[in-house]
C-alpha cells in the first residue's frame, strides 16, 4: 500500500501558474489510479483530475483546459500542472490513489492553494 505526500501549494497571483506533486512511497504504484480533488473552507471535497494506472485522463469541468494531470510511475510521483489560476482555485488539494483490486483508498494530506492579489 502506497503512502502519499503532496507538495507545490501556495501562494499565486491571478492568472498565474502552481505545479502541484504527489509523491508516492510504497509498492505498485503504478497499478493505482490517482486523483487530485480539492476542498475550499465550508464546501465539500471534489473531483478535479484523474489519470488511470493506463493513463486515461479525466478532468472537472471548471478546470478542462487550464489544469494538466501527468504521471510518472518511475518516480513514483503524480503531478498536477495549474495555469491561468483564478480565486475560486484556491482550496486545500489532496492527492488520492485508488486501486479497486485491493480495496486501497489512500489520501494525502493536502497542500493549500490560495489564488490571490
């Protein structure tokens, strides 16, 4: 089972750029699929980005076009390229690995992101 460390929050002005890591430690990496979801203050967590262990990428809609999921399964890490930032960006981001097989539902412990001038 894998452990999760999220890194590359902070602070970014509008329309600026944040590349957010998940870096992975553990076994079979490469056989789960992985998630960034976010949670700003009093709202509920949510879905931004996938990619499957296949590589099939999945995005929420308010995000299509602006933010990128990568991985690299050498490095054990997941990656999550954030350009043209705006406020409602900013939240909490957690990493997540899924891997149904084994019933592995693992979370990070986020990093924070505040888009602000």
């Amino acid at each position: 089972q894998v452990r999760l460390v999220e890194s590359g929050g902070g602070l970014v002005q509008p329309g600026g750029s944040l590349r957010l890591s998940c870096a992975a430690s553990g076994s079979d990496f490469s056989m789960y699929h992985m998630n960034w979801y976010r949670q700003a203050p009093g709202l509920q967590r949510d879905l931004v980005a996938g990619i499957s262990s296949g590589g099939y990428l999945s995005y929420a809609d308010s995000v299509k076009g602006r933010f990128t999921v990568s991985r690299d399964n050498a490095k054990n890490t997941v990656y999550l390229q954030m350009n043209s930032l705006k406020p409602e960006d900013t939240a909490l981001y957690y990493c997540n690995a899924v891997r149904h097989t084994t019933r592995s539902n693992i979370w990070g412990q986020g990093t924070q992101v505040i888009v602000s001038s």
